[in-house]
C-alpha cells in the first residue's frame, strides 16, 4: 500500500516554495511589478479607448 500523510505532503510543499522564493532575486521581483503594473495599464487604457470608440460609432450611426 502506498501511503503518504498530510504532513508529509505540507512539508514537501513548503520546501519546495521556501526553495524558489530563496532563488528568486529582488531585481526579478521589481521587474516583475513593473512589467505588470505596465500590463495592467496598458490593458485599462486600451479597454477605455475600446469603449470610447464604440460610444462615438454607435452615436455616429444611430441618428
């Protein structure tokens, strides 16, 4: 019978995120919240500029 317990599964599990979180450096870190703090805007704006557009066609072509 092959039998692991919880504790075991936990252990393994926080070794293995105790592990990349001392292999990650603080310049991937600040690179990574720039890279997604410009995704995330860039997608905001664009979803405004979508909207936008869309408003001034739908006014354009109902009257």
């Amino acid at each position: 019978m092959n039998f692991v317990d919880n504790s075991t599964k936990v252990s393994t599990a926080f070794g293995t995120l105790i592990t990349i979180f001392v292999n990650i450096h603080q310049q991937d870190l600040i690179k990574t919240f720039v890279l997604g703090t410009v995704g995330g805007a860039s997608s905001f704006l664009a979803t405004l500029l979508i909207k936008y557009l869309i408003k001034i066609l739908k006014n354009k072509f109902s009257k």
